[in-house]
C-alpha cells in the first residue's frame, strides 16, 4: 500500500522517510558525478504549505541535499513543473508534496508528465481523504503519510481488490444476465443440451450476486470519497521529521503551531482536536530544553549542521533562486503556551475593535442590529471592572503582564454570561517578553523584536492577509488573467516564506509581519462589514427547502480580497455562527456563492459546524451529484471549493439547495 502511519508514537517511520530521501540523493549525485538538484518541493500556497515548506528546506540543507521549490496555486501547472524538473535536472529522484496532491491520482500525473520510474513521490497533506489511486500505488511510487488522528473520523480505506474490480469491471448487463456468458465447462445457453433451464437459472443468481457485490463496492468508494476533512497539519508532521532527524529548533514548534491555529481558525478542525494537537505541542515544547536546541543564528551558515559542521564531499548545498533562509525573527526565540480570549489580532488592535469582530460576540450579541446591541456588551464586560478607556486600549501600549491580566478578566466574566469557552490556547512567540513595552509602540502596524510576542493565531491571519492581497496591478495587462493571479500568488507566497524567517527586496521581517498585521485587521473589518450587510439586508440569507442548510448568493462587485478561498470560508463561517447560534434548533451547513465578475465566474464553498472531534464537509459529494453537464473547475486544494462558469451557475446552485442530506433532490 501507498500509505504510511507516521503517528507521534511511531516517529521512527518519518525518519526512515527522510534518511531514504536523502540516500536517493546520494546514489543519484554519484551515479551522475554531480551535486545536483535531487528533491522537488510542492507546497500549496496556503499557511500549512508555507510553513511545512520551511522546515523542509532546513531539513534538506543542514543534510547538504540540493532541492528546488515549485508552490501551487492550483494543480493547473502541476505537470509542467514536475516535467521541468526532471528534463533539467540528471539527479531529480524525490517529490514532496506538503499540503497539496493527496486528493489527486498523483501516479496517474506522474505518468502523463512521462516522470521517470526512479522517481518517487512523498505526499504530506492535511485533507483528507486520500485518493485511492495514491493509497494502493504500486511499487510504492507514491506515499502518503497519514497519522492517527485520521483513526478519529472512522473512515473505512476500501482495499486494493475493490478499488481493482471496481475500476476493471467491464461487464454489460447483458452478460451478467447470462445471455451470451459461457458456464464453467465453456458451453454457451444456447448451447447446452440437457440441464439449458437449470444452468441459466445458476447464472442469473451469480450475475445477481456480482450486480449486489459491485454495487456494494461502489457504495464503499462513494462513501470513502463522500466527506471532506482535516488531519494532522502538514507542518506538524514536518516537525515529528524534524525532531527525529535531531533537528532541534523552536522555529521548527513555532510553525506548527501556526498550521495548527490556522486550521482552527478557518473552522477546519474542530476546538476538541485544536487542544488535542495543543496538548501535543505542549509536551514536545517541554522536550525541547535550552541547551539542546540548535537553533540558528544570523552568524550561522544556513546549510550548516545543528552543530555547525558540514558535510566535506557535498559543499555548495543549496541551489535555489531565492536567498537562504535561516530564522532572524528572534536570535534567542522563546515559545509558551497561555490561555488566552480568541479575539482575532486582539494583541495589535484596539480592544473593542478585536471584540466587536470576533465571530462569537459579534453572533451573540446580535452586533449588526444596533448600536443597543454594542452597549449591551460593554455593559457586560464592566463586570469585570473595564473601563470606557480600556475598550481603546492598544495592547502594545501596556505590559505582557498588564495585557495577560487584563483579559484574563474578560475571559471569566465571558464565561459566566455567555457561556463562552474559555480553555482556548494560544501558542505566543517572542524574546523577553515580561520586560514592559516602552510607548512608541503603540501602532496597530508596529512590532518589537526583542520585547513583544506575537501569537500562532495572528501569525495565521499576517500570513493569509500577504497571502491574499492584490498585486495584479504589477503584472501587465496584456497577460491572461489567471496567468497573472497565478504570478501574484506566487509573490504571495515568498513574502509570506519571508515573513517567517527572512528578508524580501531589502525589507525586514519584522517590516513584513507589521504589513501583514496591517492587512489583517484591514481584511478582517471588510469580512465582518460584508456580513452585515447580508444579515441586514432581508431575504439575503435563505433557508433550503429541506431546512437542512442555508445559503447566501453575493452578486455584487467586491474586493479582491473578499474573493479568495480564506475570506469567503471566513465569512461563510461567520454567517453560519451568526444564524445557527440564534437559532440552535436549526444548527445547518451554509453555502455562500460570491460573483468574480473579472473571470465572469462564480466561487461557490459549502461550509459545516464542527462537531466533537470531528469537522467533516460533505458539500463535495453533493457537488458531484449537482455538476452534471455544467462548466465547473475544482482547481483548488479543497474540493467543498468549486468555480462554476456564470452560465451554469444557475443550474448548480438549484440543485445544490434542493438537495436533502441524504443526498437526493428535493
């Protein structure tokens, strides 16, 4: 089987995967008689794919093992890369996908990009489920390493010997019938001369029988592909490889740590399975003791070993187009773990603007009726003794300590009258961070490096913000507009790699992550005025006819920003909150469809409540059966996100809604 159980009990499997990664490099640089490039790096331009891709790249240059990385803004231009890389490069032996491609037939790809058999693909991805084609590859060609927290959605893997039948079964119903389907003995019915009745009666029960099996095989498969999840963040594997390999470095934590918020965040996990990976994190934190961390410092060589040696037969081990990347964030960084109140970027906004755009107050509080509605909150959090002045507060203004305090107040009154859930957990990155802050500190946009920690949680939203800002006005106009969006999420993408662990064009990290947090409280305010005015407007958000979900059609022009993966499922998230907290007895998925009048599209993303452990999607299956005969494109790395051609939009979203759960049309 094409799948490996790399669970954080078993972490000698991740090792054994990079010390065959690395041997692959070393035949082929001596099959060659060159140090050359042997390892392709796919990530998916999301915070799971950028984060995962920097513990990779340390990984392979601290082993002195030459790579080259290709991000994804889709699987368009797969092929394209992997065909690259392996006519221009006599080394290339190893794939690695992080976040990305473990819902392809990867094989099937690898074939028609006519990728060479000694070539072998290592699949990291947190969606689930796999395809079939990736789990039962032959030769081993392609791996996808799972983990245990699969085991929690009780998904049933149907076997290589159904995927097979399924895929080889070429019988008509004619045959099965028995028409022309010759016995044992290889005597036709039309043939047979003495027991004609009594053989054709044994055939029709036999090809009854197979009709039943297939039919039940079918159904598996269907099953296996019915529902959309989360498993363990990419970046999270990537650190348990990491750690085998004896690379001790807290960046390594702090960047699953992100995935990990990132995912909570965005509603793809559910809060139980945040705190089991936090309660993870917490532990390999306290593994990870002063003395044996070998983390590099500004003075050090990015492709040297934790201990400064390097390997003597394979210098020059980094051959890539952009700088090297070593972390600068911190040259002493310290990670802890806290409770913390789940206001978004609350560390770098004013108080109440954090407050009044957070998903759960702004639904309980019904904040898009009223001005009423405002004061009633800060009627409620006088109780514990806030002021008018602190709603103002900028916590960048006071100390750690001050700020630590402050909303632990807030976090225990919320408690009592909301009910709210107060065991949220934050993983904080920073040096020194009880010494005070000193005032000039105070912008929303400024950081300090030495003195100021900043969350897992706003490091997700400074990584979306750069992810998903507009820069198409720098790309020429005369150029196909995907081509351009695809140019502009590749810029994204390095600036968001720079953000977390170096420079882009002479700017510094902390000038990025300031941008980033600058754009996130900017992309945050348009998610939640977007919302109000959907909720305000009547008729805007609808029931479905079964009363099993909601759904919400944007057709005006909005932002840019507004129309990326990340904000809608933010603000579909939003809305789902909004409508299923004021009315628990009807706690539905929701549906949003938003217009990209440029592409003359629209963007279409189903969205569930997490429940439990669990926080599965089942909008793809209903995808399937609704996108017969229309013009859709499902080019994104999650298949409850799907591009439907504007003629075509109208049909799909009226089989969508006229859907039941059970998956027939109303």
């Amino acid at each position: 089987m094409g799948i490996l159980d790399v669970s954080s009990e078993r972490r000698g499997d991740l090792g054994d995967i990079f010390a065959e990664i690395r041997t692959r490099h070393r035949e082929a640089c001596r099959d060659n008689n060159i140090h050359g490039i042997s390892v392709l790096i796919l990530p998916a331009t999301d915070h799971d794919g950028v984060t995962s891709c920097q513990t990779m790249e340390n990984l392979l240059r601290v082993h002195s093992i030459k790579y080259m990385v290709a991000p994804l803004t889709s699987y368009r231009r797969l092929e394209e890369f992997m065909k690259d890389a392996s006519q221009n490069n006599p080394c290339f032996r190893s794939i690695v996908c992080l976040n990305c491609c473990g819902v392809i037939p990867m094989l099937e790809t690898m074939h028609q990009a006519e990728i060479p058999d000694k070539v072998k693909c290592y699949i990291v991805d947190a969606k689930r489920p796999f395809h079939l084609s990736n789990v039962h590859a032959p030769d081993s060609r392609v791996l996808c390493l799972d983990d245990r927290i699969s085991s929690i959605h009780e998904v049933d893997i149907p076997s290589d010997d159904e995927v097979s039948e399924e895929d080889g079964e070429e019988l008509s119903e004619d045959a099965d019938e028995g028409a022309e389907d010759p016995d044992d003995t290889g005597v036709t019915a039309q043939d047979s001369t003495g027991d004609d009745s009594l053989n054709k009666l044994k055939r029709k029960r036999e090809a009854k029988m197979r009709r039943r099996d297939r039919a039940k095989k079918r159904r598996r498969i269907q099953e296996y592909y019915q529902r959309e999840y989360v498993s363990q963040p990419a970046a999270v594997t990537m650190y348990l490889m990491a750690h085998h390999m004896s690379y001790h470095v807290v960046d390594t934590l702090w960047w699953a740590a992100i995935s990990a918020a990132g995912y909570f965040e965005l509603g793809l996990i559910s809060k139980d399975l945040y705190d089991f990976l936090v309660h993870d994190l917490k532990g390999w934190l306290a593994e990870l003791q002063p003395e044996s961390l070998g983390v590099p410092t500004q003075g050090q060589a990015p492709d040297s070993r934790p201990d400064g040696s390097q390997d003597a037969e394979e210098d020059a081990p980094f051959d890539h187009n952009a700088a090297p990347r070593t972390s600068v964030l911190h040259s002493r960084p310290v990670l802890r773990v806290t409770q913390d109140v789940g206001f978004p970027l609350y560390r770098h906004w004013k108080l109440r603007e954090a407050m009044f755009h957070t998903d759960l107050l702004y639904s309980f509080f019904r904040l898009d009726r009223a001005d009423n509605a405002e004061r009633e909150l800060e009627n409620v959090l006088s109780r514990a003794n806030l002021k008018p002045r602190d709603f103002e507060t900028n916590l960048l203004s006071i100390t750690i300590d001050a700020s630590d305090t402050l909303h632990m107040k807030i976090r225990r009154v919320l408690e009592s009258y909301c009910q709210m859930d107060s065991t949220y957990v934050s993983v904080l990155y920073g040096d020194q961070f009880r010494k005070p802050m000193s005032g000039e500190h105070k912008s929303a946009t400024s950081l300090n490096s030495l003195e100021q920690e900043i969350s897992a949680s706003d490091m997700f939203h400074c990584l979306v913000a750069l992810q998903e800002k507009n820069s198409l006005e720098l790309e020429d106009e005369a150029v196909d507009l995907a081509m351009r969006r695809e140019h502009s999420n590749l810029d994204n993408f390095w600036a968001c790699a720079d953000a977390l662990v170096g420079t882009n064009n002479g700017r510094t990290t902390f000038e990025l992550v300031s941008e980033g947090i600058a754009l996130a409280i900017r992309r945050r305010q348009m998610i939640v005025d977007q919302a109000k005015r959907l909720l305000q407007k009547s008729g805007r958000i609808q029931p479905g006819p079964g009363k099993d979900l909601r759904y919400a059609v944007v057709e005006e022009d909005i932002p840019h920003e507004m129309r990326q993966p990340v904000a809608m499922r933010q603000l579909a998230n939003l809305l789902m909150e909004h409508k299923n907290m004021n009315n628990p007895q009807m706690r539905v998925p929701f549906f949003l469809s938003v217009r990209d009048a440029p592409a003359g599209t629209y963007l279409c993303l189903g969205v569930t409540p997490a429940t439990g452990m669990e926080a599965d999607n089942d909008f793809p299956d209903r995808y399937d059966r609704a996108s017969d005969g229309i013009r859709a494109s499902s080019q994104a790395f999650y298949r409850s996100l799907i591009e439907v051609f504007g003629e075509d939009f109208k049909k799909f979203h009226s089989d969508i809604v006229r859907q039941d759960f059970a998956g027939e049309f109303a």
